[in-house]
C-alpha cells in the first residue's frame, strides 16, 4: 500500500507533527503524519499510529468520509487480518461515495484477496476509478496489474501512462519501475533519466541500475564517477551490494581525483579514501 520509505532523517519531523495535530484532536491529520514517519521506518511512528485509531474511527462512525477512508488504510496496514471486517466496511462505505483512498484500499484488498475473495476485475475497476480521480498509489497499483497481465486489455503505453501519473503523484518506486519498462523497449537515455529521479529520493535499486549504467554506458556515456558515486550512495539506505562493484571501478583505473569526485557527489568521502588507501596498497 505504501511508497518506498522516506528518508529516514524525516521520521522525526513527522512524528512531531502528528504529536502536535493530536493535541488540538485534528486525529486526521495526527494519523497521516505518524503513517508518513512509518514509512521512514520509525516503530515509535507505527504505534502512534495504533494510538490513533480509536479517536479516527469514532470520526469514521460519525459519517466523516475522510476519517473512514483513511481508518480504513490504517487498520488494513497495521493491525492484523482480524480488523479486515472492519476495514471492508469502512473502506466500501467511503468508496461508494467515491473517496480515491478508500477505492485503492478496497481495490487492493480485492487485488490480493484479503478479507474479500480475489477478483482481478473488481480490483481493476477500482484502481482505475481512484486513478482517474488522482489517486497516485492506485496509479501505480494499476500500472502493476498492466505490467502482470491482471487487466481486461493489457496495454503498454497505458501502463507507461500510469507509471508517469505515480510519479508526479509522489510515488518514487513508480520511477525505478517506469526505468525498468522504458529499458525493456531501448528508451535507453530516458530510462536512465527515471532512475536517477529514483536514485536521488533515495530507492536503493534504482541506484544500483543507474551506476550498473553510467558504468556500462547504457544511457548515457561511460562515466565511472557517476557510477562509484550512486554505488557509494547505496550505503545510505543500509545496502552495501555496490561496494564490489565499485572496488571493480577503482581496479580498472580511476584517478584519485575521480574517487574524491564520486565520494563527494555521494557524501560518502571517508568510503573514497578508503578506496584510495586500497588502490595505493595494491598497486591498482
């Protein structure tokens, strides 16, 4: 249901936000924010959230779409399987009215055949009813089903379509995922340009992709700056899988100058000069 996480720096800001929105009991907002600071991946974030569900449903019961609709995606992504009668409910009483998040909750549910039976058909008519509506997520949920086959008429140039809508929705795995669709058709050079949209909001596959290109010249011409800068930069989001890769760079003759270069770009400059060190010690 969610993005790739936030920075991870962010939690905190949203944690304080949603303290402040619940202490003048705008419940809405305190829920949204701690959903945000979740995302950056704070438990503290996650259980405040749960703190927020009792005040959020009694909005709900009291015919608050938006509070309906929103419970509804809270309990559904923290509380366990036992809620989904609940989160049908308030999911489809907010949908039937044609509130955006309330239809991509309930068409996800319908998607995955959690607490209603499968049905690809209803999960498709949902997501693109939300969509049409602006809902990113549900664009990218959409664009999903095109890219798996799950939709009445597979179209590619609607699944791209979809994929660009997530994107200025917001939703930056849609980036990495319309990289990965553009590379699959050749589009080399616009590719790449999705994923370093992706690789800059800090998606750690789109990272890989676009150093795996800068070093191999797909895209965009060889430039093993580049390349060592986003492999370094991977280190950020706790993934160490570009450090061998980058060490190849460094072996195949970088200068000094361009390990700085790719240390700086990547705030990782004490990891350049550990390159450095390595390459002085072994005579790269």
């Amino acid at each position: 249901m969610s993005d790739v996480p936030v920075p991870p720096d962010r939690a905190a800001e949203f944690i304080e936000r949603g303290r402040q929105a619940a202490a003048r009991e705008d419940w809405k907002a305190a829920v949204t924010a701690w959903i945000a600071g979740s995302n950056a991946g704070s438990v503290e974030s996650a259980n405040l959230v749960l703190t927020g569900i009792a005040p959020l449903k009694a909005l709900a019961d009291a015919g608050d779409i938006d509070a309906q609709a929103l419970v509804a995606g809270a309990l559904l992504d923290f509380v366990d399987d036992s809620a989904l009668p609940m989160v049908l409910a308030y999911a489809t009483a907010a949908a039937r009215v044609g509130h955006p998040a309330a239809q991509r909750t309930l068409g996800f549910m319908y998607r995955t055949g959690r607490g209603v039976q499968a049905d690809t058909f209803q999960a498709e008519a949902l997501f693109t009813a939300a969509a049409k509506a602006g809902d990113a997520y549900a664009a990218f949920n959409l664009a999903g089903m095109h890219i798996n086959g799950d939709v009445r008429v597979k179209n590619h140039d609607e699944c791209l379509r979809l994929l660009r809508q997530a994107v200025e929705g917001g939703v930056t795995q849609a980036a990495a995922v319309l990289g990965d669709r553009l590379a699959a058709i050749d589009e080399d050079t616009e590719a790449l340009s999705w994923y370093l949209h992706a690789a800059e909001r800090g998606h750690a596959g789109a990272m890989y992709a676009a150093a795996c290109w800068y070093r191999d010249g797909l895209g965009a011409a060889p430039d093993p700056v580049q390349a060592v800068r986003w492999f370094l930069a991977m280190l950020d989001r706790g993934n160490g899988d570009g450090i061998h890769e980058a060490i190849q760079l460094v072996k195949h003759g970088m200068t000094e100058e361009q390990i700085r270069s790719a240390g700086e770009l990547a705030d990782r400059s004490a990891e350049a000069e550990m390159l450095i060190t390595m390459a002085r010690e072994r005579g790269w």
